[in-house]
C-alpha cells in the first residue's frame, strides 16, 4: 500500500470513528446503555458502554469496502469480516443482557477454529517441525486466551485503545518496512484508524466505554494478525 493512500484513508476512517462515537455518547446515554461501577470496576462514575459500535463498524466498512473498490475482494477477507462482525453482533448482546459465559465461549471458539482453517499452511506455523494435530488446539487455545485476555482492558481510561493501536501499528509497519504479511496491512490500518478515533473520547477522563462489542471483535482480529504475520514470516 503506498504512503499517500494510507494516509488518505487513516484519515477518513479515523474521522468517521471520531463523529460516529461522539454521537454515540448521546445514543447510548439516551437508551440507558450504562456501565454502572461495581466493587470491581476501575471507575467511579457511570458511563456509556458500547462505543465500540463505530469502532467495528468503521473498521469493517472500510477494510471491506477498500478492498471491494479495489477490486480485490477475497474469500479470506470476507470470511474473518464476517466472523469478527459476528463476534460484535453477540458481544453487543453481552452488554445489554449478559449472556450465559459457556455460550460466549462456545462462539468465541467456533470463530477462532474457523479464522484457523484460512491461516495455518499445510506445513504448519513451524514448517513441519512440530504435527500440525498438535499444532491446531496450542494455536486455537493461545487465540482464544488472548481475545478474553483482550477483553479483559475494558473499563480503563484509555487502555484498549492504547494496547490496539501498539499492536496493530506494530504489525502495520513491520508489514510495509519487513515485507512480510502484506496481506494484513489494510486490516491493521484500518483496526488503527478506528480505534484511533474511539480514543480521543475514552481518554482519561473518558467520556464512553468500548464494551464488549468491540474488545471481543477487535481480540479476535489482533490474535489473527499475529498468527498471519507469524506465517508469513516463515514461522514461529
């Protein structure tokens, strides 16, 4: 991806981020979609949760929508949008009703094996060197650990965008520098973007909270990223 049109389109998905969460503030506030401080929270004061809806939707919109424009839609990319729009759609019901964990996690696993069979070569992530019988559940659990690890941050000022962004700006530039996982590089600069956007509102002292509906997805993309870029690289 050349510079100019990187830029170009950071910019446009870091704005729409921006507008669509600030606007958000007032939906969520409205609709009563509060998140309410326990003994275990790290606020104090009660705050809108769900800001995450711009974050996913931005970031799907344009990786997909890019790619469409370009003429460069594939199988692959429409399959892990798709999962990690499903993973939003089910997280998003987690902040309003709080679903039972063994359902989240059942999904959550179904995803990760899916995201799996379009990213592990036929030789594995060690080229042989380990079964890929072996392989599969160590790289499927280590997935699935880091996106509840990954949702874990919410409800710290600031955390969840802070920790996306290293990582997806971490992956982005060794992509463009190294050459290596090109295929991650609109992803990961449009997780960046809209991420970007969500955090100039959930800076401390934030004003929303991102929810499940984006910390889930956005665990689930990172996690894939890191095995994509892993592969991409020759192995671990």
């Amino acid at each position: 991806m050349q510079l100019l049109t990187a830029f170009t389109l950071f910019a446009v998905l870091f704005t729409a981020s921006l507008l669509g969460t600030r606007a958000l503030i007032t939906l969520l506030t409205r609709r009563a979609v509060i998140d309410v401080p326990n003994e275990r929270s790290s606020h104090v004061v009660p705050k809108p949760r769900g800001g995450g809806i711009a974050v996913v939707t931005v970031m799907l919109v344009g990786w997909i929508g890019w790619l469409e424009l370009q003429g460069n839609l594939d199988g692959k990319s429409l399959l892990l949008a798709g999962l990690t729009a499903g993973l939003a759609v089910l997280s998003f019901i987690d902040d309003l009703k709080s679903l039972p964990a063994r359902l989240r996690l059942l999904v959550q696993a179904a995803a990760v094996a899916a995201g799996l069979l379009v990213t592990v070569p036929d030789t594995g992530f060690t080229d042989g060197l380990v079964p890929v019988w072996v392989e599969l559940p160590v790289a499927g659990f280590a997935w699935l650990w880091f996106v509840n690890l990954f949702n874990f941050m919410d409800g710290i000022d600031g955390i969840t965008g802070i920790e996306t962004i290293s990582i997806g700006s971490g992956l982005l530039g060794l992509s463009m520098l190294g050459g290596i996982g090109a295929f991650i590089q609109l992803p990961a600069l449009a997780m960046v973007a809209a991420i970007a956007g969500f955090l100039v509102w959930n800076w401390q002292p934030s004003k929303i909270f991102i929810g499940d509906v984006a910390s889930i997805p956005l665990g689930f993309l990172a996690g894939w990223m890191l095995l994509e870029t892993g592969t991409a690289s020759g192995g671990f």
